[in-house]
C-alpha cells in the first residue's frame, strides 16, 4: 500500500512571519477603504424597495443616507465569515479523513474567525437595516441565514465544550462544521426563493459603478488579511498550547 | 495461525498515545490477561482489536484478517464480553439473543439461541425482560450473546464489575465450559484471577508493552513484583 | 456454526422491528410525546385566550402547528438513542459485521414513525381546538405532504445529531440548540407550504409547490451528508 505523507500545518513558518505584516496591512487597506467610501466612492444606487413602504411612521420609496456606506464594510465582512466557514469545513474534512488533531486546531480557529465576523456582519447587516428600511430587524433571506449561521457557529462551540474526550470533540465537531457549510446556502436558497407575502423585497438595481466596486474591493483585500492574520496569531497560539501540553504529558 | 497479531500497533490523538507500539502474537486457543494501571491504554488496546476504534498506525490481524482492510470480516470473529450487558432491558433474553443472532446471520438462529439459553441455564427465565434479571444472570446472557455467532476471539473487558462472589463463580464456569478451541483476551484489575485464568499475560504502562510472556515463564511471586513496579512506574 | 451473511435490508429490518418492539412494550416515547403535545396545545389556549376571536388563526395555525411538531418530535429525538446508551447496547451493534448507514437508517424510520404517529393525533386536536372556528379551506388536506416531507427531514437531520448529542453533557439542551438552527430552512418551507394549503386562497399554489420542492431537495441533501458522515459519528 502507498504511504501518502499529509502535510499538517505547523505554526511558526513563513505564515506566521507575515501574520502581523498582514494584520497591519489588512487594518491600513480598510482604513483607506473606509476614507474611499465617505470621500471618494458614489452612494450605493438601488438598494432602495419594490414598492412604497411604511417603515417607521414614514412612507419611503428609497432613502439615501450616509449609514448606505455601512454597504462597503457589510458586503466584505459576510464574505470573509463564509470564506472562513469554507476553511472550517475544509479543515474538518481534512480531520475526518487523517484523524490528525491539528487538522482540528484548524479546523476550530477557523471557525473561531468564521464567528467574529459573522458577528461583525450581524452588527453592521443590522444598522444597515434600522437606516435604510427603518425597522431593527426584519426576517429578509441575507439576515435570517446569517442569525442562523451565527447561532450554528454558537452551537458549535457549545458541543465542543460539552464533550470531554478530546477524539470525540474532534469528530463531532468537524462533522458538524460540515454539515454547516451545506446548511447554510441551503438556508439562503430557501429563504430566498419562497415568495413572502409579508415582507417587501429588497432589489439591487444594477450592478455596481467602478468607484464603488473599487471601494469594496479594496476593504474586501483589508478584512481578508485581517481574517489572515487572526487566523495565523489564533492558530500560532493554539498549537504552543497543544505543545506545551504535550511537554507537560511527557515530564508527567 | 496466531489469533492475535499485533505490529507496531499505535492509537495517538496529537502526541497523547493511548496505545504505543505494541507488537505482540498469541497463538490460537490462549488466554491472554492484559494487565495495567488506569490510564494505562487496556481498554483502548481492547476497542481497536475489536475495530470499535480505529488505530492510527500500525498493524492488526484476528485469525489472518487485517483490521483496517477488513473490519467486517474481523467482526464476524469476535464476541465481546464487556461490563456492560449490551443488551436491551426492556426485550426479553430470548429476543435480545434473536436480535443479534439474524444481524449476525446466524443459520437457524432459534435453534442457536435456545441452545444458548440452556448453556447458560436460563432457558426457564427466556420470556422475562432483561430488566427484570440481577447482574449474575444479564451477565449470563451477555455471554451467550457473545457467542451466538461462535466467534473464534472472545475479548472480557472487566467483565466481573458488579458481579458478587457467587455469580463471580458461576461465571468463571460457563467461560471455561464455553472455552473450547476459542481464543480469550481479558482487560482486568483483578491481577491473581486474571493470573490464574490466562496462559499469556501481558502488562501495559503509558500504552507501552513492559512485559509480555506465556505463563509457564513466570511466576506469579515474580509476575506481582513486577507489576507492582510497573504501577508504580506509570503513577508516578 | 454457519452463517450467511444477511443482507443490509434484513439487518435493517431486523434493527427497525428491534426499536418497535422496545417502543411497543413500554410506549414511552409515545406517551411521553402524546402528552407533552397535548401540553403545548393548553399553553397555546393560554396563549391566545384573549385574542382568539381576532387573531388570524388562518395564517397563524401553520406557524402554530409546526412549534408543537418542532418541540414534540426534539423531545422523542432526545430519548431515541437514551436507550442504545443505557447499556452499551449500541457498542454491541456497531460490533455485528454490518453497514454503518443502515443504523443510521433504521433509527431514522424508526424517528419518523413515531413522529408521524404523534402527529396522527396532535394535528388533529390542534385542529379541534384552534381551527374549527373558521371554515375549513377545501384545499386542508394538502397539509400531510408537507407534514410528511418536514418529518422526514427532522428525523434524518435529529437521528444524527442525536447519535451526537447522547454522549455529550447535557445532551437534551444541547440537541435542541444544534437541531433548530440547522432545520430552521426546513421549517420555513413546511410552515409556508402549510400555511398555504390551510389558507387555501386563490393562489395557493404558488405558495404551496415551491416551498414543498425546496423542502424535499433539503431532505435529499440533508440525508446525503448525514448518510455520508454517520460512519465517522460511530467510530469516534
């Protein structure tokens, strides 16, 4: 039979050199976003509702404020918690199939970040929607998939911490990490697809005028190093944990 | 043939090994004791040779079968007499036997089983749920259980927890009625019965084989000492 | 001893008729389930004390409906492997040579069925006591597709993450909190599909169709991953 050596990911290589470089970088590029997106970049066309609406105690057709900017850094941030959940689900695959526990580490920083900014996205997804529709929260398909791919993210910490065997944790959780990742369009598909009658539907004309699509793309690039760079510090400190432990097994 | 063949056979999570590089081979028809303190790997040593859990490296064959390559066939080979009954409390003995006598595809599995039921003498209590038994009689139909398939490898994973002296005796006399040709590997505490009852015995520390050999090597005066250092050795 | 090996629908069989049995002789997932429905239903008739001439009930009930079948079906979910644990009985399963998926499938039908027999009641006592006020919509019993759809999908997803949950702390808390957000698209399209069919206005359909086509293609997703990963859930 053909050994195939699996290549674990290890702390302390050049991606770690680049973590905190990236980090920075990552914090300078949003930082130069978030001036693009006030001083430079057009307001967010469409956006606005099918039909007149009361929101609020006002009837509105569109409203374009200044919280429309909340776009530039929403649009990103739920991105990279996917791009993040993808890793998670990736790295547990990766756990299933060789049993290796840092394949698990991963795994769980992943999806450590995969909630920070799925946080970060229900935190900016839901000023957007006080501003620009008047309510604090309504049940639209972008929302509700992330409450629900937020309390996944929960609930899957919590099933790490009720089990106590460190294999079995592992097991469960990348199963469940996968089962996630497919949950989660499916959600969205649904919740998109099904006609409501209750709520208006939010179109987005048009695509996206090029100082705009710059504007995003340029935080996109700053919150996918910053995803980076926390990923590698977490990850850096996880695995000297495991080490540490490990010496500790060993002098016992 | 050996009935056990261990190579190299590890079970780590990260740097933690369960089980260590353990090469061992019992020959067919022994009786084996593994012996260790808490922690020291028996009962994991137990869960991957009976493919209940899945070794991460290394090597296994039951009776010529390779375990990573041929779980299912391994399973057909072996019975397992754990602390626990593995039974189903509210079914009665004759259905739990019946249960594991079709998913095993045993031929004639209600001639089998009342077979079973009278070698462990409780063919008059067949109708009764499991619920209703003390722990000496679920113990019996465990063991009857173990068989229903005739496995070649019967593994006893502490099987005299909760069992008072009597039913400890009783016991004692079905194995060595149901002995047979069968091949025995036993995870116990107890150190002079697991002695008494094995030809092989082997002691484990920190997953790691500190001794294996046949009976008539040692003695038990030795056999103890030792042990008692090996305790000692994995406590401290 | 011969055997011949059984084919994955006879073990199948064999571990179904095993859970009904068990189900049969102590009814206690059924009353348990019966009666806590029961219960919800009393707390909605607090609930909506006030209201109850005024409210909306047409397009309430689904929504309504669908909580008590969420909760009920969370708590049999909970206690349907209670039983494989209470004494290692799914160890003595899990070592017959036999195909991991087929346990996952056994103890799916077995959730469903006794979902559905739960439902069998339930639905019609919600009716009773919420629904005869108005006048029944000619197109109400097209409610059993989504019923039946939604139950297939909360027995597949709720049987695997149960056979997760039932060796963690906490086991009944931390099922519901891994089960409803990973049905939650499953429950919106059956509360639509139902809300649809019980409102029955002129165009039901297009209310009614795509909802129920999205549930099924979740439940033939959701039942391919879990089919898939079941193997790994075991053999932790």
């Amino acid at each position: 039979m053909a050994k195939k050596t699996t290549r674990v990911p290890e702390a302390g290589g050049w991606p770690d050199a680049v973590a905190v470089p990236a980090l920075i970088a990552g914090a300078v590029l949003t930082t130069v976003g978030f001036l693009m997106a006030f001083l430079w970049a057009a307001p967010v066309n469409g956006a606005a509702l099918s039909a007149p609406e009361l929101v609020g105690d006002v009837m509105v057709t569109h409203q374009q404020l200044i919280s429309q900017k909340i776009f530039y850094f929403h649009m990103p941030v739920a991105i990279v918690s996917f791009v993040a959940l993808a890793f998670g689900a990736y790295y547990g695959i990766r756990f299933l199939m060789t049993r290796e526990q840092r394949f698990d580490t991963c795994s769980r920083v992943a999806m450590e970040i995969a909630l920070l900014f799925v946080v970060l996205t229900m935190i900016t997804g839901d000023l957007w929607t006080r501003f620009e529709w008047g309510v604090w929260w309504t049940w639209e398909p972008r929302l509700t998939t992330y409450l629900i791919l937020m309390l996944i993210a929960i609930a899957y910490f919590v099933l790490r911490n009720a089990v106590d065997d460190p294999e079995r944790r592992a097991t469960y959780a990348g199963v469940v990490s996968v089962i996630a990742l497919v949950d989660v369009p499916v959600c969205f598909m649904i919740t998109r697809l099904i006609p409501s009658s209750i709520h208006p539907v939010v179109a987005r004309e048009g695509g996206m005028s090029p100082d705009m699509a710059a504007t995003v793309f340029v935080v996109l690039a700053g919150m996918m190093l910053v995803g980076y760079g926390l990923y590698r510090l977490r990850f850096r400190e996880a695995r000297l944990g495991e080490r540490l432990q490990a010496l500790k097994d060993m002098l016992e | 043939m050996n009935a056990v063949e261990t190579l190299h056979l590890t079970k780590a999570f990260g740097t933690r090994r369960a089980v260590d590089d353990v090469t061992f081979s019992l020959p067919e028809g022994s009786f084996l004791s593994i012996f260790g303190p808490n922690g020291a790997g028996k009962t994991t040593l137990l869960r991957v040779l009976s493919t209940l859990a899945r070794p991460t490296g290394g090597e296994a064959r039951l009776c010529g079968v390779d375990l990573k390559e041929n779980p299912d066939e391994a399973r057909g080979l072996i019975g397992m007499i754990s602390h626990q009954s593995m039974l189903y409390p509210d079914l009665t003995a004759e259905e739990n036997l019946m249960l594991y006598a079709k998913l095993y595809g045993v031929a004639n599995p209600a001639a089998r089983v009342s077979e079973l039921l009278d070698a462990v003498g409780l063919s008059h209590r067949r109708l009764d749920a499991v619920r209703t038994f003390s722990r000496g009689m679920t113990q019996r139909v465990s063991i009857a259980r173990a068989l229903v398939h005739d496995p070649r490898i019967v593994f006893l994973d502490e099987p005299y927890s909760g069992l008072d002296p009597h039913a400890v005796e009783i016991f004692d006399e079905l194995i060595g009625a149901v002995r047979g040709d069968r091949t025995f590997v036993m995870v116990s505490h107890d150190l002079a019965k697991g002695f008494s009852m094995c030809t092989h015995a082997l002691v484990l520390a920190r997953g790691r084989i500190v001794t294996f050999a046949p009976k008539d090597e040692i003695a038990f005066g030795d056999f103890s000492e030792l042990y008692r250092q090996t305790v000692g050795m994995g406590v401290a | 001893m011969p055997r011949v090996a059984p084919s994955t629908f006879s073990q199948y069989r064999t571990l179904l008729a095993k859970d009904l049995r068990q189900e049969f002789r102590t009814r206690e997932m059924l009353t348990s389930m019966g009666i806590y429905a029961l219960l919800v239903i009393i707390v909605y008739g607090a609930a909506l004390a006030l209201t109850a001439h005024g409210v909306d009930i047409v397009h309430m009930g689904g929504g309504l409906l669908w909580v008590l079948i969420v909760f009920t079906s969370l708590l049999g979910l909970a206690r349907s492997f209670a039983r494989e644990k209470e004494q290692g009985c799914m160890e003595g399963v899990l070592l017959v040579p036999l195909d991991r998926s087929v346990v996952f499938l056994a103890k799916a039908t077995s959730n469903i069925l006794f979902m559905l027999a739960v439902e069998v009641i339930a639905v019609p006592l919600f009716y009773f006591f919420f629904m005869t006020s108005e006048p029944a919509a000619p197109t109400l019993p097209f409610i059993v597709a989504p019923l039946l759809v939604g139950t297939v999908g909360m027995a597949g997803i709720g049987t695997m993450l149960s056979t997760i949950t039932s060796n963690t702390r906490s086991a009944d808390v931390m099922l519901a909190v891994l089960f409803i957000p990973l049905i939650y698209p499953l429950l919106y399209a059956c509360v639509t599909a139902t809300t649809a069919a019980i409102a029955g206005t002129e165009f039901w359909t297009d209310f009614f169709v795509m909802p129920l086509v999205l549930a099924c293609g979740y439940d033939v997703v959701m039942l391919l991953v879990c089919w898939v990963l079941y193997d790994f859930v075991v053999s932790a």
